[in-house]
C-alpha cells in the first residue's frame, strides 16, 4: 500500500507514460492505488476528475486527453495560444487610432456637477400618485368604507 495522493499517483502515471492519455486509462491504471472513503466508484473519479482540472500540473487537450503541464505538446499549444492572443491584441490597438484619442473622448465630471443636479419633476408628477399606494393597501385588504363604519 502506498502513502501517495490520488493525484500523485495520477502525476506519476502521467509522468511514466509521457503521452496524453484519456481519464479512463488513467483511472484503469491506478484504480488499485487509489485512497477514497467513498464506495461509489463513479464519485471517487468524478472527485479525482475535478481535482486535476484544479491542480496546475495537469492540463487537459483539445483531445479531452490529459497530460502534464510540463509536457512539450502542451508546452506548445500554450505558446501558440500566447501568439495568438498577443496577435489579436495587436490588431486591435492598431485599429484604435491611439491611447490620446480615448483621453480626448472622456468627460470628467466635477463632484459638484454631479451632487447639484436637480430632479426633474416631471417624473415625480408622471409617475406618482399619493393616492395610488393606498388605493392598493385598500384592493389587497377588499376593505369596503361603508359598511364598516355603519352604526
């Protein structure tokens, strides 16, 4: 019996084969190994599954294979992805003219500007009615004035 965690065997697994390999070769290999307190199978790979999803040392393909981070194939995609992005993020700060013309557009706002405003008073009139809110106090309760105070 080993001391190792879950995801050291996982490492070490991966480590020996030095290919991506899919969940389920993974769990096949070290299944024997595997600490769990749980008796369901299927809870002890779905825990494991989103332990290496968390763990930085392991990275999963666009294969659905997992390999280690330190893998030159995955090395490799990371660096493409990083070209890209920094090619897109090129093309799109050339096409923006310059950072100076996104400083011309901006309107500051001086606090007294903004404090200062006064209400526009059309809303106010528009949209409220003192009457209403008791009108609707009246409807939920189906209070009928007559009859109640009637001696």
């Amino acid at each position: 019996m080993t001391n190792k965690t879950n995801l050291n065997l996982v490492y070490d697994y991966l480590h020996e084969v030095k290919k991506p390999t899919s969940l389920n070769q993974i769990w096949q290999a070290i299944s024997g190994d595997v600490i769990s307190q749980k008796k369901d199978e299927i809870s002890v790979i779905a825990d494991l599954y989103g332990d290496m999803v968390l763990d930085n040392r392991f990275a999963l393909t666009s294969d659905s294979l997992w390999a280690l981070s330190i893998d030159p194939e995955v090395e490799d995609i990371k660096r493409q992805f990083a070209n890209n992005f920094v090619d897109e993020s090129e093309k799109k700060s050339k096409t923006s003219n310059s950072q100076d013309d996104l400083d011309d557009q901006t309107t500051i706002l001086d606090e007294d500007d903004y404090f200062n405003q006064e209400l526009d008073e059309d809303y106010d009139d528009e949209f409220y009615d003192e009457n209403d809110d008791y009108d609707d106090i009246e409807d939920s309760f189906n209070l009928d004035h007559d009859d109640d105070y009637d001696e």
